[in-house]
C-alpha cells in the first residue's frame, strides 16, 4: 500500500515515509480505503505551503493509516471530502479555519473556533418559528458557548452550537513549552486521560520504556477518572429530572471515588500522578486495601440508585426516547467515544488499540446495544463505571506481584529527529488523540490534539431535534461535552 504509511497506536515513524500525494488522489484513496477519519490537520511547510496530513483508523485490527498532500501557495481550494464522507465535516471546517483552504461544496462551512461578529446563524422561515438564543455567558459556572434553537412552539427544529469563544494557543503552547502540566490543564476533568495521551507521545518520539508497574498504574488512574466523571453525570442527569435523591446519591459517591484518588497522589482530579517516564506515586498494600473497600461501597451505592430510578415510572418517562441518536447518524457524523457506543457504534480505543496489559488481565469488550437516547447514554455510563470497577480490582492483584519495580523510569533522551507519532487514550467522553512531530534538529515542530468533544458537539445538535427546549439541559447533560476540549 505506497499511497499510506500503516502504522500502530504509540509507534513511531520516519517522517519521511509518510507518502505525499496530490489532493485529488489522496481524496480518491481515502475513499477507496473507508476507514473512520481520527486526524485532517495542516503544518507550515515554508514557502507558503501547507502539508495537510490525514490519519484513517481501521477500529478492527487497530491500524492506523497516514498519507499527506501539499498545497502550494497560489493552491486555495479542493473539492470537500466531505461531500462523500460526511464524517470529515468537522475536520475540513477546521483545515480551513486554519489555513484559509477552501474545500468546495462542504455543505455548511461554518466556524469552528473563530466565532466572527458577522456570522449569520442559521434560519428558518414561518409564523409559528421562533428562536431561543443562549449564552455564551451562562447561569452556572460553566464555560462559554452560544446555543441558538430554532423552534415551533415548543418543539426544537434546530439547534446551531456556537463554540471558540476561549482563545487558550494550546498547540503553540505546547511547541514552546510542552509539559505534563501544561497537557493535564487543557481539560480539567480529563486529567488522566490527557496526561497519559501526552507522556506516551513523548516516550514514543525519545524511546523511553516505562515499567509494567507505571503502565498499570496508569490504567488504574484512567478507569477511576472514568468512574469519578460517570457517576458524578449520572448524578447531573438526575438533578436535571428534579429526581433529587439520586443527584445526592450520586454526588455523594462521586466523592468517595475523587477522594481515594487524592489518597493516591494528592490531588482529587489525579493532577501530578501521571508523568514522562512512568508515575510519580506509588501504592502500598495499604492504600490498596483501603481504596478497595471504598471501591465496594461505590459499586453497591451506584447499584442501587441505578436501580432505583429504572423502575421509577417518573423517570423513565423522561429518559427514554428523550435525544435519540441513530446508528446511522451516529456513523455518519462520526461520532466517538461513550456518544458512539449509546447509539450501537461499536467503537472503544481501550480495545480497540488495546496495550498488552487489555489480554493479560482478561479484560473484554462488550458491545452496548442502545438505541442512542438519553436512557441509552444513562445505562451506558452506568456499565462502563462497573467495567472500571472490575478493571480496577485486577490491576490491585496483579499490582502486589510487581512490588520490586520502579515506577518511574529516568531518562535524558532527546526526540528522534524527523519522526512523527500518534497516541489515542480512550478517555470517560471517548478517544483523547494527541500526534507529535519532530524537525531535523530533534525539536517538536508540529502538536495536534483532539478531544472527544470535537467530533460529538454535533451529535447533540442532531440529538435535541424534535424535542422540547424544556429536554435540551437533560440532552446536554447527557453528552456533557467539553468547551475547553474544542476551543483549543
């Protein structure tokens, strides 16, 4: 296959050997190839080119596939992949934020980011339409984002999400000073999962193993910040049903979670836990055993609450078919992550591209049947958190066998130089993607990030239509997608 470079999950490659194509083969072999689009981003390429460099994945044998094009200077425009991909959407939206390439006949190319004063919302005509317009400034403490509903009645027709009023510079940020610091602060309840991303791209690109004990450290951290996050959006969803027992319920057991992760690293939201080389705390049999117990008590609370409120007539009336998502929408929009899988999209990166430790510990996929509701996206969080539970506990036996390792690995490595990688960390919202290359002086050149946010913001436009404006907060909570993940 000369027109891709086929590659894995945290492995390196020569930059050189990415093949460069022109655009109008690169746009007839990615369809010829139809594998899920989990990059489409460009790089400076000096002279006033741009090389645009596209990643497909193939979510069955966890290949990865790239290939690349160069726009010239005077080269404006290309004929939009997304005309046949719906999926590219998003990307090409942004490509084009970015460097002012035009791809022709995109069905709606509107901003991703740079929110301009004259951009005219989408509109329909009617005497009974009317719109809902919210934010950017909300009520709650929360952050920027504009929504504005079009509406008939009642009945929401259309919803058109306006994002990118946070201007943070987070990939230029990373080029001039990159960090685990700076990489766990670019979404605050994804500390893990960015951290984690971003230590495996660096050890990647500078060759550094890390020891078994650090790798399933690391794994334990990111399945208890997907409990933590799941239980606390169970606990949203409740509050958003006014069913105040299980808010409280939730909330309260969220805390047990956060709070034995503040026992393990001093810090609730696992800030200074993962880090180059391995993690910078280790666990005792005692802290195990502890954290164990409180694990138990977690599992049997959530149990409970769970179902308590599935046999409730009250609220089930106001989670099922509340927000539906098809598979097909779901597909064709390219949907990730938790989104995906409540809507039958068999997609999960921890299997997917699964590291040794997924067989070794005899951990499963198991496919979720939901028709992608609200009531589907509560039932699946609901699973996934007593996955990570079980998830949990193995990696507690399997870590007294490995007392005599060390957890963090020393190195003064430099990057490999003219190199390129990718890490994909299945995140609690869905794949945290960061790409990492390097220039002929061993100095990172280009760093790409995409959170899970980036591809689903669209699916909750899709999911509110033909809902009441009184539905949108419980739709919303029910994706609880990240502002700060998009407006990087």
């Amino acid at each position: 296959m000369t027109n891709w470079v086929k590659t894995k999950n945290n492995t390196k490659i020569n930059l050189a050997d990415i093949p460069v194509l022109d655009i109008e083969n690169l746009r007839t072999e990615v369809k010829a190839l139809n594998k899920r689009p989990v990059a489409f981003f460009g790089k400076d390429w000096g002279n006033g080119n741009v090389r645009l460099f596209v990643i497909l994945a193939d979510d069955t044998s966890g290949d990865l596939y790239v290939s690349s094009t160069i726009f010239g200077n005077l080269q404006k425009s290309y004929e939009s992949f997304t005309q046949d991909i719906p999926s590219f959407h998003i990307f090409e939206r942004e490509f084009y934020e970015d460097f002012g390439i035009e791809p022709l006949h995109h069905p709606w190319l509107k901003p991703v980011r740079k929110n301009q004063d004259d951009y005219t919302f989408f509109e329909m005509q009617g005497e009974e339409v009317h719109q809902v317009a919210v934010g950017p400034i909300h009520a709650g403490v929360i952050e920027p984002g504009h929504f504005r509903f079009m509406c008939n009645g009642e009945t929401v027709y259309h919803l058109e999400i306006m994002l990118g009023y946070q201007h943070k510079g987070v990939e230029e940020l990373m080029l001039k000073k990159h960090s685990n610091q700076l990489a766990e602060s670019i979404v605050g309840d994804s500390v893990i999962a960015y951290n984690t991303a971003y230590s495996q791209i660096v050890e990647t690109l500078k060759d550094i193993k890390i020891s078994d004990k650090a790798q399933l450290i690391r794994k334990l951290a990111l399945e208890m910040e997907r409990a933590a996050i799941h239980i606390g959006d169970l606990g949203a969803i409740a509050g958003d049903i006014a069913y105040l027992m299980g808010a409280s319920v939730f909330g309260a057991t969220r805390t047990l979670v956060i709070n034995t992760m503040l026992e393990f690293c001093g810090s609730r939201f696992g800030r200074g836990f993962v880090t180059v080389g391995g993690v910078n705390f280790d666990l005792s049999d005692e802290i195990m055993e502890k954290a164990k117990k409180t694990l138990d008590k977690v599992e049997k609370d959530v149990d409970r609450m769970v179902k308590t409120m599935l046999k409730n007539s009250s609220v089930m009336s106001r989670l099922e078919k509340t927000g539906t998502v098809s598979t097909e929408r779901a597909m064709e929009t390219g949907l990730v992550g938790m989104a995906a899988r409540a809507s039958g999209v068999p997609i999960d990166s921890r299997f997917d591209y699964p590291d040794k430790w997924m067989e070794k510990l005899n951990i499963n996929k198991k496919v979720f049947n939901g028709i992608g509701d609200v009531n589907s996206r509560f039932k699946l969080r609901y699973k996934e958190i007593k996955e990570s539970l079980d998830i949990i506990r193995k990696i507690f036996k399997e870590l007294k066998n490995l007392k005599s390792e060390p957890v963090l690995t020393y190195s003064d490595n430099d990057f490999t130089k003219d190199s390129f990688a990718i890490s994909i960390v299945e995140g609690w919202r869905g794949e945290v993607v960061h790409i990492a290359m390097t220039d002929d002086n061993g100095k990172l050149s280009r760093y790409k990030i995409k959170d899970p946010s980036f591809n689903n913001w669209f699916g909750l436009a899709l999911a509110v239509r033909n809902n009441g404006v009184s539905d949108f907060p419980l739709c919303n909570k029910s994706f609880n997608l990240s502002y700060s993940g998009n407006d990087l």
